[in-house]
C-alpha cells in the first residue's frame, strides 16, 4: 500500500487511524452514492496523508492506517483531511464524517505492515470518537502540545479507559 519511493518509519512511530462514522447505514441506505462518495474520502484522506510526508500501509473497507516519523505530520495530516472532508458536498443523505485517532509508540514492522500494542491502542482511540473528531492520546498529546499549528487546539475529554486496554490514553 505505501508508494515504492517511500518507506515507512521505525522505531517510536506516530500512527493515524480513520474510520467513517455510519457507514453502514449510509450504505444500506443509498449504496449508488456512496461508491463516488468512498472514491472522494479515500482521494481526501490519502493526499493528506501524502501530503504531510505519511505513508498509507492498510486500508479495510473505509478505514485507513497511516504512519509518519513526526506526531506534527499525523496532526496535519488529520486536520487538513477533517477540513476537506468538511468542505466536500456530499451527494449522500448525510455528509461524510470520520472519526480519527492519533497515537505515538513502537511497532514491529513486518511486510510492510505493522504489529504490536501500540495498533491496538490507536485503533481503540480512533473507535472511542465520533464522527468530525480528532482524538490525540496521552503520549501523542505530549508531544504536539507545546507546538501546535495555528488555529490547532488541543481539548481534554478526559482520561478514558479503552476496551481491553489496561491504562487511560
């Protein structure tokens, strides 16, 4: 899945997980428009994956799993994606939303795919949000909190207990 001229980050790597909020409901309810409307998201969230130096390295139906050295990347990445999302005209009943989740730690990497806990921690952050949110755990937040884009802020919701997870992120 990530293009030949990039390769993907090791050793501490800042992971972004999307996923479409409802979709299927959106497709039970209208699956004519929503082939066009899943070429528009998949187009959205890969250029700015792209975009902000990430490599894409799964995707499964709706959701995608990017990878980037710098927590800073994933951010932008993030944020222009939920703005273009945003700013697209839907032709389905309802907009596209997406819920996206930030995390930092180790990974193995094997056949350009990645395992370990730290997968599992971002796919839960990014499953615990809704649709138009960007949730940051506790160890990406300290990394990108002293140095945020402009009009970028970081809000608590508080500490959350993830399924089968032990601690807070």
């Amino acid at each position: 899945m990530t293009s030949p001229s990039k390769s993907l980050p090791t050793g501490v790597v800042n992971f972004l997980f999307t996923d479409i909020e409802g979709s299927t409901q959106l497709w039970e309810g209208n699956p004519d428009a929503m082939r066009p409307a899943l070429a528009v998201h998949d187009r959205i969230i890969a250029e700015a994956v792209d975009g902000s130096d990430g490599a894409v390295f799964k995707t499964g139906g709706d959701a995608f799993c990017a990878a980037f050295a710098d927590p800073h990347q994933a951010l932008n990445a993030a944020t222009a994606a939920q703005h273009a999302l945003l700013e697209t005209e839907w032709e389905t009943e309802s907009p596209i939303k997406v819920r996206m989740g930030l995390h930092t730690g180790t990974a193995q990497v094997r056949d350009g795919d990645y395992f370990g806990p730290t997968l599992n921690r971002v796919a839960r952050v990014m499953s615990t949000g809704h649709g138009g949110q960007i949730l940051v755990s506790t160890s990406t937040h300290r990394l990108l909190v002293d140095e945020l884009p402009p009009g970028v802020q970081l809000l608590s919701l508080g500490s959350h207990y993830l399924k089968k997870i032990g601690r807070a992120s």
